[in-house]
C-alpha cells in the first residue's frame, strides 16, 4: 500500500467536503424534517402561551389579593374610625351628663343656701 501524497489528500479532503455538503443539502431539504422543526416550533409556540396565560393568572390573583387587601384594610379603618367617633361621642355623653348633674348639684346647693340665708335673714328681722 502506498502512503498518500499531497494531491490525495487534498482530494479525499475535497471528496468529504462535497459528501458533508451533500448530506446537509438533503437533510435540509427533507420534507419530514422540516414538519418536525414546524412541529417543534408549535410546540414552543404553545408552551410559551402556556407560561403567558399562567403568569396573566398569578398577575390577575395578585391584584385580586392585593384589591381584598385594601378593602379589608379600608373596612377595618372605618370600623375602627366608627369605634373612634362612637368613643368620642359616648365620652361627650358622659361629659354633659356630669356636667349637668353637676349643674343641677350647684343649682340645688345654691337654692339651699338661698333658703338658708332668706331664712336667717327672717330670724333678724324677727329678733328687732
């Protein structure tokens, strides 16, 4: 056997470049081929509408949280609000109220001591 020279080696290396070239022309003219990239592409296609539709949903329960959220936070803010106004008015209840017993108190002390006073006055007048 004869060991190669440059001339075959320049050819055989030729002679593969055109066989390679050959094999990727059909493979990328092979109609099955061609349906499986279509038909991964679809694939890829629906996964990401998948990803879409699950991220929109978790975007969607998110602002629902967070919408439940301030409501409950605004209720409870009112309700304490109301709790606040009705402490308020309960304590001006019992404020007035004190003050007018305390008024009537006055009143009545004040209608004593006139009685006293017009009765010590009667004993003076008496006593001349």
């Amino acid at each position: 056997m004869r060991t190669p020279n440059l001339a075959d080696r320049l050819s055989m290396a030729n002679a593969a470049k055109k066989a390679q070239l050959e094999r990727a022309k059909h493979m990328a003219e092979d109609p099955e081929r061609a349906q499986r990239l279509k038909a991964r592409d679809e694939i890829g296609a629906a996964r990401n509408r998948r990803i879409t539709e699950r991220e929109a949903t978790r975007r969607a329960a998110r602002e629902q949280e967070a919408a439940e959220l301030a409501a409950r936070q605004a209720a409870e803010a009112a309700a304490r609000e109301a709790e606040r106004k009705a402490r308020e008015e309960a304590q001006a209840r019992r404020l007035a109220e004190q003050t007018a017993r305390e008024a009537a108190e006055d009143a009545e002390r004040e209608a004593m001591l006139a009685a006293r006073r017009a009765g010590r006055k009667k004993k003076k007048r008496k006593a001349y």
